[in-house]
C-alpha cells in the first residue's frame, strides 16, 4: 500500500512540472497587455476600391455617367439663339415648310408693305410685314431661282437662294436690295403668278451645307430665321 502511494504521489508531482512548464513559455511568448496598452490586429483590413479618405482621389470608371457639366448630353438652343458664350447651330432643318394664312380678312388682299433683315448671334431674321394679315405662304430652297411662267433664272447673290412663295398676296412698297449681315447677301424680287408672290433670298452659309431654317408668324408679320451655320440635321 505505501509503494502504491509514492508512485501515485511522483506521478502527480511530473504533471504538476510539465504544466508548469507549459505555461511559462505561453507567457515568455505572448505576454499579456499591460493596463492602458492595446494590441495591435494580427492583420488591416484592405480598403474597399470605392471608398476614398479625406484628401483621397478617386478616378472614375470609364463608361460612367458625368455630372453637371460634363456635357454628357445633346444641349438644346434657346428659341432666339441670344444669350452670349458659344451656342450651338439651332437644328431647324431644311425641309421645305408651309402656313396657313393668319389674321387676313377672307374678303381682303393681304399687301405686302416692307422686307427688313435684322441679324442675331447665330441666326438672321427676314421679316415680311403685310397690311391685311398674315397670307398662307410656302418657302423652300430654289437653286437657282427663277421667274414662275418662264423659267428665267434670277440671278441673286449669295452661295444659297431660298424662295418665299405668298399666296394671295400683292406687294405695296419697296423692298428688296443687298444687305450685310453674317448671312443674308441679297432680298430680290423673283415675279407675281397666278396669284402667287415670289421673293428670294439669297445667303452664305458657314461651313458646308444648307443652312436650317425656320418660320414664326406674328400679327401681320412673317419671319424666316436662317441659321449662319450649316444645319445638323
């Protein structure tokens, strides 16, 4: 019984050293932090590529949509083309246009009193002025103009003529002459058929092209706008 108990004894006696042992170097290797120290992560998280610090830079990625004033998009133009800095060539078209008359007594002949050109920033204004309203009217590019009836070519200055076709109308007045504008060269008479009066226009264009054009009507008054610049579409 007693031999029994020394060797129970010893064996306790070595498993009590080698822990011992064992704890002593857990402890030399890591020692635990002392009060008011912190340990540092055993690694850093990398930083997420669309996360960007103070002071950070990011490049976008292509095909991303810009912000205000990247010019992402088509910009429309004001009605007027007024306004300063760069606009762009309104895109009128040059299709041929019609209107119907306006304001004119169905028992009256509208007359037309006076042609005048006023330029603007992108565009130049033909304005036709009538007494008794507005007549129907059609306006087209003709090049070369010429005499209805006849055919005579009518010489006009300008690279472009476009003609303006009044229905039902009489001139009254003087009108017609060179002018100098960015665009209008030259308002000429072309000739009065079978109801019909005929004015020319003659126009350069900048760059290469038809010049767009559009046609605004106010009380007695008819304006062709003609782009300076050749039209985009």
């Amino acid at each position: 019984m007693k031999s029994r108990s020394a060797a129970t004894a010893i064996a306790l006696v070595s498993v009590l050293v080698v822990s011992g042992c064992e704890e002593g170097a857990q402890d030399d290797a890591a020692p635990a932090p002392t009060a008011g120290e912190s340990r540092p992560a055993d690694a850093s998280p990398s930083p997420s590529p669309s996360s960007s610090g103070p002071g950070e830079s990011r490049t976008p990625e292509p095909g991303g949509s810009g912000g205000p004033g990247d010019g992402g998009g088509a910009v429309s133009p004001t009605a007027d083309g007024d306004g300063g800095g760069s606009v762009s060539v309104p895109s009128w078209g040059t299709a041929r246009k019609d209107g119907e008359a306006e304001g004119a007594d169905p028992a009256a002949t509208p007359k037309l009193t006076a042609v005048r050109v006023t330029g603007r920033d992108v565009y130049d204004r033909v304005t036709f002025e009538f007494d008794g309203g507005v007549p129907a009217h059609i306006v087209a590019y003709l090049e070369p103009l010429h005499q209805p009836g006849s055919g005579t070519p009518v010489p006009v200055e300008g690279e472009h003529s476009i003609e303006v076709v009044l229905v039902g109308a009489l001139p009254d007045g003087e009108y017609g002459g060179k002018e100098q504008t960015a665009g209008v060269r030259e308002i000429t008479k072309v000739g009065l058929f079978e109801g019909e009066l005929r004015v020319g226009i003659g126009f350069d264009t900048e760059g290469d092209g038809r010049a767009g054009f559009r046609l605004v009507t106010e009380v007695n008054r008819l304006h062709v706008d003609i782009t300076h610049g050749a039209s985009p579409v």
